[in-house]
C-alpha cells in the first residue's frame, strides 16, 4: 500500500487523457485482415503459467487472427504432451526451440530479436509482432480491439513504470518498424547500440530502439498488477474495462493461477484446466 496512492494521484491526468483517447481510438474503422503474432519466451518449468495464459487467449479469441509462437529454452524443452496440451487451444501454435531469452542481459536482448525476425516473416506491415510473458492472462478483448484500429510503431503499458517506457510484460510492435530496426542492425551491431546507450533490459531496448528510428509510441494503461488487484478486490465489469490483462509481476508466481481460476473459469471448464495445466 505504501507509495501506491501518491503514485496513482500522480497519474491520474494520465489516465483520464487515456481513458478518452483509448474511446476515440475503438471508434475508428478497422484495418482488414490484421495478424497479431504473439511471442511467448518460455520453458518447461513455466508450463503451467503459459497454458494458463494462452486459455485466457482462446477464451476471448472473437475473430481475431491471432498467431501465437512459444520459444521455448531448448535446455529446458516442453514435453510431448505439454505440447499436445497447448495444440490442443490452438492447434496451429508454433513451439520454436529457442535459446533462454528472459529479458535481462544483452545476449538474451539479442535473441529475442533474433526470435522476432522470426516471427517477423510473411506478417504484413501493417500487423503486429507482440512480447506476451507467461505470466500475464488476458480478461477483456478491448486492446486488440484498439490494435485493429490504430497504427502506432509501439503499444505499451507505461503506468506501472511511470510512463518511462513500455512495461515489458505485454507490448506491441507493428511489422513495418521492426523490419526497419532489423535492417538497421543487419549492418550495425546491436550489442554497440545497447552497450553505448547502457542497456541491459528487453522493455527498455525495445523503447529506446523505436525511440531511435522515430517511430510513434502509445503508452497507455492496459495491464492489472497484483496490488491493483488487491486494492480492487475482484474484476469487476469496471475493472475489466479499464485494463485487459492481469501480470503476476511478483517473484512467486503461484497467485497466478488461483486467481484465473476464481475470477474467469466457468465450474465445468475447472476440472479440464486444472488437468491439462499440470501437464507434465
């Protein structure tokens, strides 16, 4: 509790311009045919959190063309019937065997984008390559919604990090901009980028980057963290149209699934949730 009240009095013209903006924003057409390519980094020990947040995905999929590839650490590589588990949401998920890529430190920084290039491949430019952490579940469809309707290079939730930059737990970054910051670096190395600009963290280079080639960014407010759930006490119709995703951003993640299981699943989809997340 200590700090969060100045904090949110701090941010509340943020918000209120927001919570407009983000109105306007779901009443413009929509772009045809968008992809949203959704990159998991991931492993066999986090399983339980990642089929929890990629039910929440099939739960409010609603037509969207959402394309979801799991890089996994290949030192720590799903089983087979964690696998079928995933295919069994999405049965065209792409489970990529990948090098650990949590976030922190330049190597893992630089097979993500390598991972990115990746799942880069085929999109149109105006698409978006998405980071989503296996911690995070989605509750309400209303991002997508607006992804579909606005052409920023760069969404990002800012306000659990003062607005500094995007939150690295959920962003968004659109296939024309990231093939522009591919190419910038098919020459120039992005170690020296982030080594000159003193970068060791995955939210902060993938700011800094879009920040360098110019390209427009949304910060906003979408993503629920603990002591926001905690203070609201549920997710309620209200809470859910201020954010779209909770992000179990705490060292322990076990809350995580506890929580998805008393505030979205219906009594009969429990027991089958229960049994394909521990999956082993």
């Amino acid at each position: 509790m200590k700090g969060l009240i100045p904090i949110r009095i701090r941010q509340f013209p943020v918000f209120a311009r927001e919570y407009f903006r983000k109105k306007k924003y779901l009443k413009q057409a929509t772009q045809a045919d968008q992809v949203l390519k959704l990159c998991y980094f991931s492993c066999y020990s986090y399983f339980q959190y990642l089929f929890c947040s990629v039910h929440s995905l099939k739960r409010i999929q609603n037509g969207y063309q959402l394309k979801i590839v799991v890089f996994c650490d290949r030192l720590e590589m799903f089983s087979e019937s964690q696998q079928a588990a995933l295919r069994s949401l999405f049965p065209d998920i792409e489970i990529v065997p990948w090098g650990k890529s949590q976030g922190w430190g330049i190597e893992q920084i630089e097979s993500i984008w390598a991972a990115y290039d990746y799942a880069q491949k085929g999109l149109k430019e105006g698409d978006y390559v998405a980071r989503i952490d296996s911690d995070v579940f989605f509750f309400s469809d209303w991002l997508f919604s607006a992804l579909a309707r606005v052409q920023f290079d760069l969404v990002g939730d800012g306000h659990f990090i003062d607005f500094k930059y995007v939150q690295g737990g959920v962003y968004f970054v659109r296939v024309a901009m990231l093939r522009k910051i591919i190419k910038d670096f098919a020459s120039l190395s992005l170690r020296l980028f982030l080594e000159k600009n003193n970068i060791g963290v995955e939210d902060q280079a993938v700011s800094r980057l879009v920040e360098a080639n110019k390209g427009s960014v949304w910060l906003t407010y979408f993503m629920m963290f603990p002591d926001e759930y905690r203070i609201a006490g549920k997710l309620s119709p209200y809470q859910k149209e201020k954010f779209c995703c909770y992000h179990q951003a705490t060292k322990s993640k076990a809350p995580m699934l506890p929580l998805y299981r008393k505030e979205l699943l219906l009594a009969h989809d429990i027991e089958l949730f229960n049994r394909n997340s521990a999956t082993l």
